[in-house]
C-alpha cells in the first residue's frame, strides 16, 4: 500500500473513532527503528493502540488480522510496551489497556469506505498462529 492511501484509512480510522468517543492522543507515534503505532487512542482513562489495515477485498476483516504476522506482533507489543514506559515516565498511568485493529475497506464498485472495529485483539494469540 502507498504512503497516499495509507494516511487515507487512517484518516478515515481516525473519523471513525472520534464519532465512537474515542480521543486521538497520537499519530504514527514512533519507537525509535523498532516500529510505530498507527494511532494512540484515549477512551475512558484506558490507552487504545490501534493497527489501522486497508483492504479492498470481501474478506477484509480475516484478512487483517492474518496481516499481522508474529514478526509485527512483536514489534507491536514493543512498541506499546514503549509507549507505556513514555507515559509512566511522565507519571501517567493507564488502568487498562488493549489492542485494537480497525479495518477501512474500499468498494471498488461504489468508491465507498467501510469501517470495521475488532476490540482487544490478543497479540500473544498472533504470536503463536497467525491463522485465525
């Protein structure tokens, strides 16, 4: 996927959230070359990390999550597991916390964009299979 379409769905992931209540806290938030967070999320005092994937296929939402291979789910967890160490550094601390992938797929036919939510996708199970 290009650059262009990228910050396109995640553009679009971004609008989504934001009608859920959810607050962008973070865009593209870097851990030094091991890896970056598409977006940070706040919502009810928790941290959201989401993956934000574009797919023009029917089966986007399997499709994703196999996406995430055991190699990126490591460079995730590291990624999060930085950013909450940024934040505590800071003297903030998030009660609970979670993985979330946000799915933008693209009707070729009509040109529009639906979005679709997974909530607390387990990491260490995309470890172990990247299957689903």
């Amino acid at each position: 996927m290009n650059w262009e379409k990228g910050q396109k769905y995640e553009h679009l992931a971004e609008r989504y959230l934001h009608s859920k209540g959810y607050s962008i806290v973070e865009r593209n938030w870097h851990a030094g070359n091991h890896g970056e967070l598409d977006l940070v999320c706040k919502k009810d005092k928790n941290y959201i990390f989401i993956e934000v994937k574009g797919r023009s296929s029917n089966h986007a939402y399997e499709d994703a999550l196999n996406s995430i291979t055991p190699w990126k789910a490591k460079k995730l967890m590291f990624c999060m597991r930085t950013y909450l160490d940024h934040l505590e550094k800071k003297r903030i601390y998030s009660p609970k916390n979670r993985f979330d992938v946000v799915v933008v797929c693209e009707d070729k036919l009509s040109g529009e964009s639906i979005v679709d939510h997974i909530e607390n996708v387990n990491l260490w199970d995309l470890l172990e299979n990247s299957k689903f």
